[in-house]
C-alpha cells in the first residue's frame, strides 16, 4: 500500500521540482487576473462630479504653470525677430 523506499537528497529534489512545476499555476490566466484588467462603469452623478473637478484641477494648475511663463516667450519672440532684423 505505501511505497516505504528510501530516497536520495537529488532524487528528492528532483521529484520536488518536478511536482513543484506541475503545481504552478499562470497567474495572467486565473480570473482574479482577468477581472483585475477589466474596470466597471459608475454612472453615479456624484462619480462623475469628482472626476470633473478632478480635471478642472488639473487644467487650472496646468493653465497657471504655463501662463508664468508667456511673458519670458514673448520677450524671447521680440528679442529673436529684432536680431534677426539687424543680421539682414
């Protein structure tokens, strides 16, 4: 009934990995990894409202970093149009 032989360290090791690879499952096909990709839809009104206000935020904050620097364009414009005047 029971094998009751006597095995050496490599067989053992070799037999576990062996068993080891036969166990080992693909995470990218169980459905806990699937359903990982997937994202569901919230047609909430107060979901959406954050995600408005979350893009208002990031607009503004992105509008005032580049209107600091419209000035120093401009000043970069005119000085590169009047030096290219004196070159001609």
């Amino acid at each position: 009934m029971y094998n009751n032989k006597t095995y050496s360290p490599e067989e053992v090791q070799s037999r576990l990995k062996e068993i080891r690879g036969n166990l080992k499952i693909n995470r990218k096909n169980t459905t806990v990894y699937k359903r990982s990709l997937l994202s569901a839809t919230d047609e909430r009104i107060s979901a959406q409202s954050i995600g408005y206000v979350g893009v208002a935020v990031l607009i503004i904050i992105s509008g005032l970093i580049i209107s600091m620097d419209v000035p120093r364009v401009i000043t970069w414009m005119r000085e590169f149009i009047k030096n290219r005047r004196d070159k001609t």
